[in-house]
C-alpha cells in the first residue's frame, strides 16, 4: 500500500478538462457524460469558468 503522502494532484489528474458551454443542451451534457464516462465537466464562456455539471445536476433537471 502507497499511503496518499507519496501523491499529488498532478499525478491523478485528468490534463486536458471536458468543458461544455453554458448555451449547450442538457442532451450535449448527457451525450458527453456517457460517451467519455466521466462525472463532471466544466462550464466555460469566453475562456472563464462559469461553474461546474454533474449527472446529478442533469437528473435534478428532469420533471417527472
């Protein structure tokens, strides 16, 4: 066992972010979660981060 001392952050994370843009659709968000498999990405507009979406995010949306 390597205890979490022996890491950082640059050595787990993922380099190159998936982003989507604040005027895609939630159809955008869900295509890119499933085809990537990831669980979050970042929300970007202009170069600046706008805010961060998740799956849940996506079901929160969702009327029933």
């Amino acid at each position: 066992y390597t205890g979490f001392d022996d890491y950082r952050v640059r050595d787990i994370m993922t380099t190159i972010p998936f982003t989507l843009r604040p005027t895609d659709t939630l159809e955008d968000a869900a295509r890119l979660f499933l085809g990537r498999r990831i669980h979050r990405a970042l929300v970007v507009e202009d170069g600046s981060l706008r805010g961060v979406i998740t799956p849940f995010d996506l079901i929160g949306a969702v009327e029933w």
